[in-house]
C-alpha cells in the first residue's frame, strides 16, 4: 500500500542527490584551475617581491575575497530574511484561512451526505470502512496533524523560558555544579 509511497520518496531524494552532485562536478574543474591560477600568481609575487611579501599578498588577498563573499553572503541572507516575513505575513493571513475551511469542510461534507437520498445508508457506510480501516485512519489523522498550521515560535519560546535559566543554575543540579 505504501510501495508506490515510498518509491516516489526515494525517487525525488534520489533526483536531489543527483542534481547536487552534478553541480558539485561542474565546480571541480573550476576550483582546481583556481588552486593552479593561485600558485601561479604566488610564483610571480615570489619573483617580484620576495618569499614573505609574497605570502603576505597572498594571505590579505584571500582574506580581502573572504570578507567580500561574507558581506555577499549576508545581504542575500538579509534579503531572504525580508522576503521570508512578508512571505511568512501573507502565509499566516492564509493558513488562518485554511485552517477555517478545514475545520468547515467536514461539517459540510456530512450536511451535503445526509441530505442526499440514501445519505444516511452512505454515511453509515463510510463508518463501518473507517472502523475496518481504523490503524490507516489514526495515522492519516497524525500524519495531518504534523502539517497542521501552529505558531510553533512562540510556544518553543514559551516553553524554554520555563526550562531553563540562561544565566544560572537549574533548580535539578547539584549543587556542586552550581556557581
């Protein structure tokens, strides 16, 4: 029952693996030619300036790249930032939403099968599959529950303020180990 599942599972997972190490090998050509383009340039800053000004260059050189690609890094970071709350403002606007037709739809449903004709015999029907299927059932119930909208920080916060003491001994440890 789960075969087809689990199959598709392992094919997308499969699929995303591929496509990383497709890239990665489009990267290596490209890094080894930097480690040469990298000892060559040492090479003539050697013969120009000497072994330790040469090394020197190399190293602020590296170093100047770094703090470029970090300030990249983190703008672009900053900017998914951004995009993720308004996304995230949006997203709460619409899972509210869902959440309300979710928690209708059934109500709907049941009103729309009893007023059917032979509604009551469906509706019975459909109790007995559910109670002859009721382990498939339960976990369809769990399995939606885990992608139920929550304001999930908030309630982590909530709970690890009451756990824990950030600048200070926990009430369980001994105290020996408090200080």
């Amino acid at each position: 029952m789960f075969a087809g599942l689990i199959n598709q599972a392992k094919s997308a997972a499969s699929h995303l693996i591929l496509k990383y190490v497709a890239r990665a090998s489009v990267a290596v050509p490209f890094v080894i030619a930097a480690g040469f383009a990298l000892a060559a340039i040492t090479v003539m800053l050697v013969g120009r300036f000497g072994h330790v000004m040469a090394y020197w260059l190399v190293a602020g050189g590296l170093a100047l790249i770094g703090v470029i690609a970090s300030i990249v890094v983190s703008v672009k970071e900053h900017e998914e930032e951004v995009a993720e709350q308004q996304a995230t403002k949006t997203e709460e606007v619409v899972s509210d939403a869902t959440a309300q037709a979710f928690v209708q739809t059934p109500i709907a449903l049941l009103g729309a099968l009893m007023t059917m004709p032979g509604g009551s015999a469906g509706a019975l029907s459909a109790v007995r599959l559910l109670a002859r299927n009721l382990p498939l059932a339960l976990l369809l119930v769990m399995i939606g529950m885990l992608f139920w909208p929550t304001k999930e920080g908030e309630r982590l916060q909530d709970e690890h303020d009451t756990l824990t003491k950030p600048n200070g001994p926990d009430d369980h440890m001994l105290s020996t180990l408090r200080h």
